[in-house]
C-alpha cells in the first residue's frame, strides 16, 4: 500500500458498524484476506477459518444464544413426556407439576426473541464483516492488476466473483459454523436424552433414522434434476426472448411478424410441457417422500407403543420418542442436502482466490517517484507482443516527441497504434527496448507518481451514474467555481450545462444514457481538463458524431491539447491537419514521420491512405 493510500484509510471515518467489527491487530480485512489466501493456498476451508480471525468470540457467542433461544424445542418433548406421565401413574404433585412446566416452557419461549435477536447479531457480524472484507480484497487487487489481465478476463466472471462467489462464500460460513452446528445440537440432544431413557429405543433411532433420511434425500435429488432442466430451459427461452426484441425492427421491417409468433410459439408450448412434467414429478416424489417419513414415523409409533405394553418405558414417553425420531430424520437429511451447498461454497473460496493469488500486477513498489513531467518521449527500438498472440505488435518502433508537441498515429486497425498508446500510459512495458519519458525509463519509475500528470480521453466516453459535476472533477479534490466554470467553456459544455434545469448537477444516467454521445465526450473532455495534464492520450474523439458535434468537440480538442504533449489515434485524417508531427505506423514500426505538409509532399503510405479516404 502506498503513503498517499495509507493516508486517505486513515483519515476515512468509519461506521459505527465497522468500528465494532475490527479484524487482528487493527488490520483492513481486505489486507487480512489477501494474507489468509497466501498463508493457505490451496487449503479452502482454512482460509475460510482463517478469514474470520479476530471474531471467533462472535461465533462463541452465536452459538451460546443459540443454544438458549432453541432450549425451548428441546425440552418441549420432555415436559410433554412427563405431564403425560404424571396423569397417567396418578402422580399426587401432577398439578404443581404441570403449573411449573408450563411456567418453565412460558420462560423458554419468551427467551427465544432476545436470545435469537442477539444470536443474529454476533451471527451477522462476523459474517458480514467477512464477506465485505472478500469484496473489498477483491476490488483492490482487481484495481492493482494490469490491464493485460483485464483485457484478457471476461469483465462478467470478475463480476461473478465479486457477487455471486462472495454470497455462496458467506453462505458456506453459516452452514457450516451455524447450521451443521444447529444439526449437531439437535441430533445430539434428542439421541442423549434417548440413550438415558432406553437403550433399545436409541438402538432402533440409529438402525431406522439413516434409512428413513437417505431415502427422502433420493427423492429430493430426483426432484433437484428435473427442476435444473426446467431452469435451463427457462433460460434458454429468455435468451430466446431478448433476441426476438432486439430484432423486432428487421422482422417488422421484412413483414416476418407470423414466422416469428411461430418460432417463440414452439419454443413457449417446450417450456410448458417441461413444466407441466416438473409439476407431476414434484407432486409423485413429494408425496412419496412424505410417505416414507410417515411410515417411519408409524414404525416408531408401533415400536415405542410395544415398548409401553412390556412396560419398558412409560406411555408419555411415546410422544416424546416420537418428537426426536422426527427431529433426528429430518437433521441427518438436512445433513446429507447440504454437502452440495457446502461443495459449492469451498469451490467458491478457491474460484476468488483465482483473482487474490494472481500475480498478474503492475509493480511500483520500490520504483524511483517523479515530481513533475516535461512531455519529451523517446521511443527506442522497442518490441511488444501479447500473451498468447503470436507475433509481435511492435517490432523495433522507433520515435522522438518533443514536450508540448501533438503527435497522431495513423495506420491500418492492427499496426500497433492502440498499443503505443496502452504503453504511453503505462499500462504495458516493453519486451525490448525502451521508452524514455524526460529522458527516464518508463520500466523503472512509480507510474503512478507519472499518472499525476496523464490524462486519458478514450474513443467511447466513460462516463458513471452521477452528475455533470461529479463526472468532470472525478479524482480532484477542491475544484474552486472559477476553474470548473474555466474547464466548462474550454471543453464547449457551458451551452449544454444552462439549457438543463438542474445544470451540473444533472444527473447522466447510467453510463451517460441521457446525454448524446457528442455532450459525453465533451464531458470527458473536461474532465481531462480539469486535472491540468502535462500528457494527452487521446483515441479518435470525434469518430461516429455529426459534424456539429465533431466541430464543438475539435474546438474542445484543441483547447485541452495546447501547450502539452499529445498523442492522438486518428482514423479520419482530415482531423489531424494541425497536429505537429504524424506518425504512419504499419506492423509495429514507424514508416513515415513528419508534418502533414510534408507526408504529402511525400506521396507515400501516408498520401495514398489520405487519397483513398478523400
């Protein structure tokens, strides 16, 4: 963790609800996380007992209330048992008894809300401090990852870690710590009270109990089955049902309406009758499953009523047999259900340590810092090739910008240009060669104390769901009016900003989705602006927009770009007549390189892209 992080952690004011919840010694949990993953690699389950480190008294005292708030349950048995008992031997104290198992039961119950609400709570407070903690480690090693890693990692399974991983991860901890736990309390209890009563009745629980379980959970797992091919087909309509309205435009454009009512019919009437299969199974195997249970439950009724004939146990202990049979079926089938639930959590504590353990990031640590940048960049001989993507992209590029000056780099898709960029950035580092910035090597400084003075306004505006305002002073801290009203009018946005009712503080949507693409590049813009760069990468910024967009936007262009370094991808070349230097870039090697006068003056590669676009 660098200073400048280290600082904002320690000056953020933390909730009440984290403040009571600290991990060991006072470290982030996010910090703690990734220690536990490397400590254990390969060890799902002591991570996972690792990760809650510094709350165990909070699971003590979970399972402490829980134990009182469920007393209730467990002793109902044995009152019943015995008021039975009492009325049936003429016990004289029957009545005193009864009035002090009822007082007794009265207590249990009225103990089971303050004792359940504090169980949730010490429950939920390891817990749910464990599975913030999960996401936060995650989305700090996400930001520390290079791009490489990124752009080879589909964005929808980072997000799935995050999320859904996380979740099952939590839900693991509570069936593990807290529901296995609340089977063992159960079974346990009602199988020593068994024991102590009659040893014969606790031998037919143990011969019986196994048989009776397995054979629900048979029927559960058929069950399981058909609903999972219910789902996927559910799934697939869905699919099936967003493509239809995506291409609704072409299908009423080419009259196929009844071609398309037909098609999704078919598929509507398969899912019907998968469903209407589901609903015959689900009723056959439930109540076959009860059943069984039932016939159980007479065997045990049959068995223990025989017992009380041989005056082996007492008639009010029928009830009470009767009471734990069906509490030890149901524990020791509810064990056997959650053994895939408990595979899915463990898979899900190795599936985020995929993204922890990953060494896949941009190491700064220990790298010289830099506090000011000129702008002068020296390209020397440098070669670059993506994992796994055969050739290389840059094959001995060679290139000198001076500071302030406005470089484009032009060329085919797939000449490297996006990938000069990507290194001008920092995102990647050569294979070979260097590049220079101010005459240092980009390989051997902090980037970030470089990044300080970069600022980046890509080809499709990223823009996130807050205001105008927000949008333009992302990442600056005590913008004065004066300088953000400055930024407004240099990057064309002071029209567009007072035709709004609520001004900067409009909000954009997701993704900008109410402003046109034009209003969100030239919010980009000003928020490149605002940072006061010395270095501009800027991709295409006026592709794909109308010529009064692209006017304002080239205005607001050439106002951020005055006076710094900038490298500029350009695909419509009548756009870059005024940069300072051009750059034809064809396999990863500079080809030609001069002013636009003078390429074509040329009449080479430059000139003929130039004539073929004219």
């Amino acid at each position: 963790m660098n200073e400048s992080t280290d600082k904002t952690i320690k000056n953020t004011k933390k909730s009440s609800f984290e403040k009571k919840m600290r991990p060991p010694k006072g470290i982030e949990p996010e910090t703690w996380i990734a220690e536990c993953y490397r400590r254990y690699e390969g060890h799902p389950l002591k991570i996972l007992l690792a990760v809650y480190k510094g709350n165990y008294h909070k699971f003590f005292l979970a399972i402490l209330f829980f134990f009182i708030k469920h007393a209730c349950v467990w002793v109902l048995p044995i009152v019943t048992a015995n008021i039975i008992n009492d009325i049936t031997s003429g016990n004289p104290d029957c009545l005193r008894n009864t009035v002090f198992y009822s007082i007794l039961m009265v207590v249990l119950i009225a103990l089971n809300v303050p004792m359940n609400y504090l169980y949730t709570d010490y429950k939920s407070q390891a817990t749910r401090y464990a599975e913030t903690g999960l996401r936060k480690a995650l989305i700090r090693k996400l930001q520390q990852l290079s791009i490489a890693y990124h752009v080879e990692t589909r964005s929808g399974r980072l997000q799935s870690k995050i999320m859904r991983d996380v979740e099952a991860v939590e839900g693991l901890t509570t069936q593990m710590f807290l529901n296995v736990l609340n089977i063992a309390l159960n079974i346990i209890v009602a199988l020593v009270v068994t024991v102590n009563k009659s040893f014969m009745v606790f031998l037919f629980f143990l011969l019986t109990t196994p048989i009776a379980a397995v054979s629900m959970v048979t029927f559960r797992s058929v069950m399981k089955k058909r609903n999972a091919e219910f789902r996927k087909e559910m799934e697939e309509t869905s699919a099936r049902v967003m493509e239809m309205v995506e291409l609704i435009p072409v299908t009423r454009a080419h009259a196929l309406e009844e071609e398309e009512v037909q098609k999704m019919s078919s598929q509507l009437f398969t899912v019907a009758e998968r469903g209407y299969k589901l609903d015959l199974v689900q009723a056959l195997f439930g109540s076959v499953g009860w059943a069984i249970f039932q016939v159980f439950q007479v065997i045990c009724l049959g068995f223990t009523a025989w017992l009380a004939l041989q005056t082996r146990i007492m008639v009010g202990d029928i009830a009470l047999y009767q009471n734990y049979f069906a509490t030890i079926v149901n524990q020791v089938s509810a064990i056997i259900a959650l053994v895939p639930v408990i595979a899915k959590g463990i898979e899900s504590v190795t599936s985020i340590g995929e993204v922890i353990l990953s060494d896949d990031v941009e190491s700064n640590e220990g790298k010289r810092e830099i506090d000011g940048v000129q702008g002068s960049f020296s390209f020397r001989d440098v070669y670059f090739g993506y994992k796994d993507g055969g050739k290389n992209t840059l094959n001995g590029l060679n290139l000198e910008v001076k500071p302030g000056e406005t470089i484009a780099l032009v060329g085919e898709s797939g000449a490297g240009k996006t990938t000069i960029l990507n290194m001008v950035i920092g995102f990647y580092l050569t294979d070979r060669g260097q590049v220079l910035l101010d005459g240092q090597n980009l390989n051997e400084i902090d980037l970030r104390s470089y990044r300080r003075y970069l600022a980046v306004v890509p080809q499709t505006s990223i823009l996130f769901s807050g205001t105008i305002r927000d949008n333009i002073t992302y990442g600056c801290e005590n913008v004065t009016a004066a300088r953000l009203d400055q930024v407004i009018r240099a990057a064309n946005l002071k029209e567009l900003i007072e035709s709004l009712p609520d001004g900067l503080e409009t909000r954009v949507g997701e993704h900008g989705g109410k402003l046109s693409g034009g209003q969100r590049q030239r919010i980009s813009i000003a928020r490149a602006l605002i940072r006061d760069p010395r270095v501009i990468v800027l991709d295409e910024a006026t592709s794909a927009l109308d010529s009064i967009s692209e006017k304002l936007i080239q205005e607001a262009v050439n106002n951020l770009t005055a006076n710094r370094t900038t490298f500029i991808v350009a695909h419509r070349l009548s756009t870059i007549r005024e940069a300072d230097k051009i750059a034809v870039i064809d396999e990863g090697r500079c080809v030609e390189y001069g002013t636009y006068e003078e390429l074509m003056a040329l009449q080479g590669r430059f000139y003929q892209m130039k004539k073929i676009q004219s």
